[in-house]
C-alpha cells in the first residue's frame, strides 16, 4: 500500500466486514479523519444510513462512478463521486477511489477522463511488479497506463546514463501497434535545453513541440519524422534528483494538456521512481543473499580444509609418536645393551638418567634375557648411570631382588661417589647384594668361585 501514497485521488480499502485497513494522504486529507481514526473505524460507519446495501450491489457489479456520502470528521457529510472500485490481491476486499464533490464540478468529459486517470492509477497501485521492483512487467504496464490516460500515441521511459551524459529509452509503448521497443539514446551535449528543463520543472507542457524552448531541439531530427507535434514530458525524480522521464508524445496537430493530465502524468512517473526503489531493494536483498550462500559456502570450504587439515596433522603425529617409540626403543637399547660376556654371564651396563620407568623396562627386559640365556649371574653396571631420585634407586633395587629370584647372582659395579652419596641420603643401603668397583672385578670373582 505504500505505491497509494504517490496517487493525488483519495483511496480507501476496506475489508468485505467493513474494516478500514488502508487510506492514502489524499483521502485523509478529503475527509479530515486523522489515520489512526480511519484504521479504528469501519468503513460502513463511515458511510451514512441507508447506503450500504446500495454500494455493495454497485461494487458487485463494478458500476462507477456513482454518488455517496461520507460522515466528515466534524459529523457534517460530505458528498463524494466513487470514480473506481477494484478488489484487493487477496480478493477479501476492495480498493475505492473518490473525489469530492464540489459547486464548480468539471464537465461531464473532463469527468470521464479523470475518472479512467483514476481507474489506471488504482490499477498501477495495486500492481505487485511495482512494489517487488520487477522492471520487466511493471515498465511496459506503466507505458500502456500513461498512453492510455493521456490518450497518447507513445509513451516511453527514459533513464539517465552515469553522469548524466544521456538518457537511454527503456521501454517504448507505441499504443497504434500495441508494442514496446526500447535502445534509443539521446546525449546531454546535443539537448542542452531539454536536459536542463528535466532538472529544474516538475512537467513540461509542450503544447507546440516544435517550437516549445524544452523540446523545440527535437524538431528536425525527431519529431519531424515521426509526425509528433505535442508532448507533455514528467521528470522521474528520487530522493529529489531527476533520475529519468516518463515522456508522452501525441502525434498529430498541437495540442495542449490540462493540469489535470500534467498531475495525472506526474502520479505515473512517481509509479517509476517507486519501481526503481523497489528494484534497488530487490537487488540488495539479492546480493546479500548471494554473500550469505557465498559465505556459507566459504565457510563449509574451511571447515573441510580445516577437519582434512586436523586429520593430516593428527596422522603425522600418530607417525612421530611411533617414529619416537621406536627411537626411544633404540635408545634405551643402545644406552642399556644386556651383554652376553661370559658362558652363562650376563652385564648390563646403565648410560644416562634413570627413572622410576626407565628401571621398571630394565627390569623386563634383564628378566627377559634372564630367562631366555638361563645365565646364572647379571652384573649391573651403574657407571654410567645417573640416578634420579629414591625411586629411581628402589627400582633399581628391585630390579637386583627380583634377578634373585630367578636364582641368578647379580652383582652391582660402579658405585660412584655420588651414587652413595644418594644412597646415604635416603637411607637406602646395598646390604645382601653384591658389589664391586668394576666389571673387570665382577668377572674376576665370578671366576675365581668358579675353581674354587
């Protein structure tokens, strides 16, 4: 209902109950109800006792104009011509245009015509090209209406080139054939005069358009050979720029045009500016959404870089962490081999840090080796060790108790300083084990055991 705005005749709709949802400035302003008093009310309230059967009927049967009265604000009626009628898009109601009727009313044509005027603006209003912005229907439809109301041959819009350099036609209705064209350009620098009454008048009436000061640059090289002699021409302005023109050419003598034609030719270009509007809208809402499924699309791109990115990286470091355990393996082979030495001798000498972990995989793995060789003695070397704390050496410890066990003798070399020093400090002792200072000690007295 915002297109009824730019209509100069009152509108009303009303509902099949009665109920007033929609009245445009021009109706407001006619019966002197404020908006929100029209929107509370009915519509059968608003028209006097006795009428409302009658118009029902008239309505049915589409017969305008016909005569009724409103109730004014101040309670005094107002006597009004109903000039059109048509049904609401939904089809539960109808759209009513009036005009007031007054002492000096027009004659009976000038009546008429006003009446069709009307007839064609209701029907542009109430056109949902326009509101949607859809410029392939609503144009040609704006055409036909103005050639029709203006009793024209062409009419045509007009649209303005970036920079105002030229106008280009974007839709010509040729009423004689029924038919639309569009493409012609004409530039700025060859009609100065016209382009600049475009910028500065709200119509121009060239009753005369050969000799008009607006249009009389057309003479020769367009009116002459189309045989146009008047043209009424209504800027299309938006947000008060001239953005176009909704140009009406009548072919044939000249001819002047009523104010009431200059009125009715401006509501249509206003039709235009309004179509514009709506297609500026439509395209933005089209490109935001656009840039959403962009955006959306976009995003599920990255999440699936992202999760093949986090699978990549969660598969090489399954492969390092494989990669390390085997190093580590190898480490811990090189840095505690378990040396077969002798028939039935078994050393194993300790390098580097020694954990609570570390001691409790030498333990396995001197176990193991143990029970496959069935040697009988384990000389552990702690030369090279470096004991971490008292954990670490109550596994170690362990690890000489439970060689014991299995019956082998082990015998522990190496003590350094500081490894006593450690053992002192946490009151652990080697008492029941076996110690020398060492491997060549070991050997020695494993050997002399053995002839003795």
């Amino acid at each position: 209902m915002e297109a009824w705005e730019s209509v100069p005749v009152p509108l009303i709709a009303w509902r099949e109950d009665g109920r007033v949802i929609g009245a445009n400035h021009a109706a407001i302003a006619a019966l002197g109800h404020s908006r929100e008093a029209l929107l509370a009310t009915s519509y059968w309230t608003l028209t006097l006792s006795g009428q409302k059967q009658r118009e029902l009927a008239l309505v049915q049967r589409g017969e305008v104009p016909y005569g009724k009265e409103f109730l004014g604000s101040d309670g005094a009626p107002i006597t009004v011509r109903v000039v059109g009628c048509t049904a609401l898009p939904d089809g539960e109601g109808h759209v009513c245009a009036f005009t007031v009727d007054t002492p000096d009313l027009p004659v009976r044509d000038i009546e008429a015509a006003l009446r069709w005027q009307n007839h064609l603006l209701l029907r542009l209003a109430c056109s949902d090209a326009i509101d949607t912005g859809d410029l392939a229907r609503a144009l040609p439809a704006i055409t036909e209406s103005a050639a029709a109301g203006l009793d024209v041959a062409r009419a045509s819009v007009w649209l303005y080139s970036e920079g105002e350099r030229s106008i280009q036609c974007v839709d010509l209705y040729l009423r004689g054939t029924g038919t639309h064209e569009s493409g012609l350009e004409l530039f700025a620098r060859d009609f100065p005069n016209y382009f600049a009454a475009l910028a500065e008048d709200r119509t121009i009436a060239a009753s005369d358009a050969h000799t008009h000061p607006a249009t009389r640059e057309f003479s020769s090289v367009y009116l002459a050979s189309l045989g146009i002699g008047a043209m009424l021409e209504a800027p299309i302005r938006r947000m008060g720029r001239p953005v176009g023109v909704l140009c009406n050419e009548h072919v044939g003598p000249a001819r002047s045009f009523s104010q009431e034609e200059q009125n009715y030719a401006a509501a249509v270009a206003d039709m235009v500016a309004r179509t514009l509007d709506a297609a500026d809208r439509r395209r933005a809402e089209d490109a935001l959404a656009r840039a959403n499924e962009e955006l959306e699309e976009h995003a599920a791109r990255l999440e699936d870089e992202v999760a093949s990115r986090t699978r990549q990286l969660e598969e090489r470091d399954a492969e390092n962490r494989r990669l390390i355990a085997r190093l580590r393996g190898s480490v811990e082979a090189l840095s505690s081999p378990v040396l077969e030495v002798w028939r039935d001798v078994l050393a194993m000498p300790l390098i580097g840090p020694i954990d609570r972990e570390r001691a409790r995989q030498l333990t396995t793995r001197l176990l193991a080796e143990l029970s496959r060789t069935r040697a009988r003695h384990a000389i552990l070397d702690l030369t090279g060790a470096e004991l971490g704390d008292a954990d670490a050496i109550a596994a170690l410890l362990g690890l000489v108790r439970a060689a014991r066990l299995l019956g082998v003798e082990c015998i522990v070399t190496g003590v350094t300083p500081a490894t006593a020093q450690s053992l002192v400090a946490i009151g652990a002792g080697l008492t029941g084990i076996e110690t020398q200072r060492n491997l060549q000690q070991a050997l020695q007295k494993i050997v002399a055991e053995r002839r003795s």
